[in-house]
C-alpha cells in the first residue's frame, strides 16, 4: 500500500429537496475525486434540512432501509469516479427502529459496513433522541483499498474514549459526518468559542491516538427565522501532531482534498509514544457513570 492517500470532504447547504440535495452531494463527490480524493466524506444527513429541530411523528418518513435509495446513488457515483464514499443517512432498521447511520461505500459499488451513531444528543434544536436509537455496532475501523478508515458521527466527536477506541480498531484516519451550528441568538457572545472548543477536541483526540482526523459539516440558516440553527461549516483536517492542515470558512460550499501520510503517523507516533505507554491494566473504572 502507497504512503500517501487523500480524503476530499464536501461542505456544503442542504437544498430544501430530498432528491435536489443528493444530486448535490453526487456533484460534490465528483468534484471531490476529479480533485484527486480517493475517499470522499459528506456531512451527516445531508438528504434533508436538520429535522431533529423539532419533534415530530411524521418525520420518520424521511428514513429509508440500507441499501435503499440514497445508498444506492452514492453507491453508483462511488462506482463511477472510482472512490469510497461515507454517507451519512437516517436509516429505517425496522418499523419503529430508526438510526442515525454512516454507510461506507467501496470504489466498486459494494457496501463496506456501516457505523451507527452512538451517542446521541438532547438539546434545544437538537432533539436527537426523539428519532434515533443508540448504535449496537460498537467502534469500528474499515478496509477501503486505500486506507483503513475509522467513522465517527457528530456528537460522537466530544468522546474521548470513542475516538480511541476507533483507533485501536487500526483505523488511519477518523471522519466525522457533522451537523453542527450556532443557536443565532448565542452566536454573537459564543460562537467563535464554540467553533474553536469543537475543532480542539477533535485534534486533540488525533493527537492522543496519532491518528488523521477529518470533519465535515453543512453550512447555512435552517429552520425558520429568528430562530432556527445557523450551521457554521468550518470542515477541516488536523494531522497526526493535533495540527490543522486545511480548513473552509463558515458560509461556502467547499471541497476541500487533503493527503494523509502513513510515515507521518509512524514518525509522530515513534516520537510520542502514547500507544505504548497506555496503562490498561488500571482503566477499569472507565466503565463506571462516576467515581464509586
């Protein structure tokens, strides 16, 4: 296998209409491989505008099986332009059964897996829980023909042990399917600190497991005004040293292309040796709520 691979990320706004949005996102991975990538990662459940602000039945009619139509679109674009694709869907399990789901779509067409988001949130706009159950896959690090590929989801991006337990999985590099912005009345006081602690924690979890980390996220005002969610975008790549190496701006479609080094990790890691030095006889206790 060569050193080097590339993942192109597709930032971009969700179009008010379900096809509109995946015809978007199939360009966004054309463009992305025409640029070089050989994976390609889209933002989480870009078929449709964030539903989960509100708690409604009749939304669950927005989920669909895997395979099922929106795999089967990026399954033929995957095929196309010869590249793996994540997809980030609302998958229908069973009648009653809903998930928040990343399927992993090899350069062939076929499915490689699928990772289930697992810890899902519960806040104003947020309301996650009405529609997903936790995911039963536990962590996971997938075979793509160019490099072993660990997938996170959104909220899943603050956990610490999530991350690592992905790596020890061997993955190289760690994508976050996102969905993620500013309540608008919050923006002004936090917001710049909110985009900054959300990109911190994830380098710093590249850095304690010496692993590429990249996240993409949707941009734009959804939900009805003044309220709503603004989603700040901010999509980027961090290396193996924590350190940022590409970024896109807060409001535009982007694709961005980063490669990834395999003799980077090597070096990073010789040098902080952060695996070898984990005390696992001792971590019992991180299976408890808190404390004793």
């Amino acid at each position: 296998m060569a050193d080097c691979f590339k993942v192109g990320l597709v930032q971009m706004s969700i179009p008010g209409n379900g096809d509109a949005a995946v015809a978007k996102a199939v360009a966004g991975v054309r463009d992305a491989a025409k640029a070089g990538a050989q994976i390609v990662v889209l933002p989480e459940l870009f078929r449709t505008p964030y539903f989960c602000q509100k708690q409604h039945a009749d939304l669950f009619d927005l989920a669909e099986p895997i395979p099922g139509p929106t795999s089967d679109a990026m399954a033929a674009v995957a095929k196309a332009c010869g590249v793996t694709v994540v997809a980030s869907l609302f998958e229908k399990r069973a009648p009653g059964l809903y998930h928040n789901t990343a399927v992993v779509i090899g350069p062939t067409g076929e499915i490689l897996g699928i990772y289930r988001k697992n810890h899902i949130p519960d806040d104003p706009l947020f309301f996650e829980k009405y529609y997903f159950t936790p995911g039963d896959l536990g962590f996971k690090a997938f075979e793509t023909p160019h490099a072993k590929l660990g997938v996170l989801v959104c909220w899943d991006q603050w956990y610490p042990e999530a991350a690592r337990l992905t790596a020890l999985e061997g993955a190289e590099i760690i994508v976050y399917p996102t969905a993620i912005g500013w309540h608008p009345s919050e923006k002004a006081e936090h917001g710049v600190a909110q985009v900054e602690a959300w990109q911190l924690a994830q380098r710093a979890h590249g850095l304690a497991s010496g692993v590429y980390i990249a996240a993409v996220n949707r941009h734009g005002h959804e939900g009805e005004r003044p309220g709503g969610i603004e989603f700040w975008g901010h999509s980027f790549v961090s290396d193996p040293y924590g350190r940022m190496i590409l970024e896109a701006g807060d409001s535009e479609d982007r694709i961005l292309v980063q490669e990834c080094s395999r003799a980077r990790m090597e070096d990073v890691r010789r040098n902080w040796p952060f695996l070898r030095d984990r005390r696992i006889d001792i971590y019992n206790g991180i299976t408890r709520r808190f404390g004793n």
